[in-house]
C-alpha cells in the first residue's frame, strides 16, 4: 500500500468516526446494575445532570479478583456525533484514570464487587460545557467494557409540556401525543426553526426517542410544537413488576423461590394484555430500585438472584423474537433477555440475574426486519401512565458544539383532549 493511499484510508476512517452517530455498548454478562445517581436523578433513571452536578456511576462486577477498570468521557453533539470540542474545553482535569473506589460483597451467596466513580473527583474536576456525553469504562487490558450516555443541561430556556391524547382518530385511543411550548426569555434564538432541536423522551428510552423535530411556528419568544403526528408515542401499557427485597420468601410477583448455587426466584406466569381492557396499575415507569430487607448498605450486602421469566404466548413463526426489558438493562436487547420458546410448557422463558429489588420489566417484539413493538403483547392504551422528558438544543449560527439549554418533564396521568 502507497503512503497516499494509507493516508487517504485514515483520514476516511477519521471522517467516518467523526460523522457517525454513536451507540451504547451493553456489559458483558458478569458486569450488572449500571447505575448513575446524584442529586436530582432518581436510582435507575436516565442521567440528566444540571450543569456542575456532582453524580455517581456505580456498577458491580460478579467476579471474585477485582479487576481494574478506567473510565474516559467525551462530548458529543445533539445528534451523539463527535462534537468538535477538544476535551480541554469541556473537561478540567483528566480522564482515562483506574476506578479506585470498590468494595466486595459482604455475605451474599453471589461474590460481587461493587464500583463507584465520583464526579467531580481529584483527576477530573469538573465538567463545563452542558450537551451529550458518553462515559466508556474499559478494562486494564483497554477492551471496551460498556458505554452509558448522559447529559448536562442548564436551564436558560422554559420548557412547558403537556400530554394530549392523539389528534388523529384513527388511533385516539392508542397514543399519546406532547405538545411543547419553548420560552426563550432573555435569549435571542436566532433562526430557531435550524438552530433549535427538540428530543423527546418517553419512560427514559432513548431507543424509541422522537428527535430532529423543528418548532412547528413561533409567536413572541414562544417556539410552539402541536404536531399530528410527528410527536406522537404509542401509549402501551403500565409495565409489569416484581419485587424481591427478601430471598428467602416469596414477594410481590414471585411465585416460588428455591435454593441451588444461589437463590432462584420463579415470576408467575405473564399473559398477554393486548386484548384485554386497560386497567391501571401504578408503575415507576420501568425503573428499578435496590433494596433489601435487614441490609445496612444494599450496595454491598444485597444479594444476586436468578429470575425466571415466563410467557404464556403462542410460538412465533413469522421470524419474530419476543425480550424482556427495562430501564434495569438500559432497554438492551440481547441474547441475556431474549425469551425462547418451551414446546412442552408451551410458554416462552428466559432466566438472568438481577440484584435484590424492585424492578419494573415489559415484553416487547423485534419482527423478521428488525422493528421494535411495544404493544404487541402490553396493548396499547391512551390511559398508560407515562413520564415524558423533552430537551431542547441549541446551536447559535457559528457555533462549534450543540448547547443543552432546557429541560422540560410531564406526566400523561394529567392527559387530556
């Protein structure tokens, strides 16, 4: 190879890194119970951090030698391509430093450590810019563990929403629909309708989030979004739990627990709900919270347990796979929560292990092309209780980076017409 063609291949490679939107990498098997806690974030929810927030990133890893892992951190724009800020101008310190802070688990059937990283800690002081980031936690070999997203806003902008149900009545009875009132107040936008992105989240997926949605028209300082369509969710249905702060007994959901290397909690059996009417079951809107009864610190002392999930649901053979998923695994779908089909039960089962707590889970549909139902198997109802977050972006004309100015959050109990 040519010295012109080696250098043409790695500008190319650097062009397509730069260019191309980034995805999350989930955990291998033995790394568990991501999490980022601060402040103002609720255990298990998605990461949106104030500007200047302090926050954790906890994680446990089911090993008994304690291996090192670093974390790096980057910048990404509102569309989590590379953002063109070096990371001097958004991070004062350093990153790419070992995880110091990890304790073993203390009586618990499962060997476990758990990690906690701090920021702001003494390496990395602060980060200064609001907008997308990614954090990579690699292992001391430099393989790539697993990357989680978060991001830093400040509140420049107001952000008001309200959950209507669907202005299309084809399907008034199955959707929901957010409309949005941005504020610009002080801020002079300049030509929002290009500079102004919306992202819109339902039960903190980021996998099923609207985004790249303009401001429909403006009056005043007010940028007005009451779309058809283009803002529109499926409603689905309240997610399914269980709870099982308590090992040795049968909790919420738990039909029986048994005993073999480590605890093994059976769920009841699941039916599907799409045909049958809605009935409200209050949720935490997919979310997850450790907990465990008689426990001092449940970051430690909580115990692992195999969960066993069954389906009562007819095999499949249009090619289409049915998962169990939640915010406790980052809405991932892979091999861990596919279910597969028991011919002599004749139910779909799958089994993983999940810390002592209180999980909310649903199972969803991936069809032969790859398309994502939710309420193939939950149905989907305009009544569902759902959490809805919307943040608003900001690029002023010359500007090198996507500013996160607004955050705004509502709830479709308050729907209305």
């Amino acid at each position: 190879m040519t010295k012109t063609s080696y250098a043409f291949l790695l500008i190319f490679s650097l062009t397509l890194h730069l260019f191309s939107q980034v995805e999350e990498i989930n955990p291998p098997e033995y790394i568990k119970t991501i999490t980022f806690k601060s402040s103002s974030s609720a255990q298990g929810q998605l990461p949106i951090l104030r500007l200047g927030e302090p926050f954790y990133l906890e994680f446990d890893v089911l090993k008994t030698n304690e291996p090192d892992f670093y974390y790096t951190i980057e910048h990404y724009n509102y569309d989590w391509t590379k953002s063109n800020l070096v990371k001097m101008e958004y991070l004062q310190g350093f990153d790419n430093f070992r995880i110091v802070d990890y304790q073993n688990s203390f009586n618990a059937f499962q060997l476990y450590s758990h990690y906690k990283l701090p920021i702001p800690n003494r390496q990395t002081r602060a980060l200064t810019k609001t907008g997308n980031y990614l954090m990579s936690i690699f292992d001391e070999d430099g393989n790539l563990m697993f990357t989680r997203k978060f991001m830093i806003y400040k509140q420049e902008l107001g952000v008001g929403v309200q959950i209507k149900r669907k202005r299309d009545v084809r399907y008034i009875n199955e959707k929901q629909s957010v409309d949005i009132v941005v504020n610009s107040g002080s801020l002079n936008l300049n030509n929002p309708k290009k500079t102004v992105k919306t992202l819109i989240i339902q039960n903190n997926n980021l996998h099923t989030a609207i985004k790249n949605i303009p401001p429909q028209y403006t009056i005043g300082k007010e940028l007005i979004y009451r779309y058809t369509n283009e803002t529109a969710f499926w409603g689905s249905n309240e997610f399914r739990f269980f709870e099982n702060k308590d090992v040795r007994a049968a909790n919420v959901g738990v039909q029986f627990i048994d005993l073999k290397d480590i605890y093994h909690n059976y769920l009841f059996t699941d039916v599907p709900r799409d045909k049958r009417p809605y009935t409200y079951n209050p949720d935490i809107n997919g979310n997850f919270q450790i907990t465990a009864i008689d426990r001092d610190n449940v970051d430690i002392e909580a115990d692992y347990t195999m969960i066993h999930f069954s389906l009562q649901h007819p095999e499949l053979t249009d090619g289409s796979q049915i998962y169990v998923y939640g915010n406790y695994n980052n809405y991932a779908l892979g091999e861990e929560n596919k279910l597969t089909y028991n011919r002599e039960r004749r139910l779909y089962e799958t089994a993983f292990k999940l810390k002592q707590g209180f999980y909310n889970y649903k199972y969803v549909v991936i069809d032969a092309e790859g398309n994502l139902d939710e309420g193939r198997i939950s149905g989907d109802f305009w009544q569902t209780e759902n959490n809805y977050k919307v943040l608003v972006y900001y690029r002023d004309l010359g500007a090198r980076y996507d500013q996160l100015l607004g955050f705004g959050e509502a709830s479709s109990v308050d729907i209305s017409n």
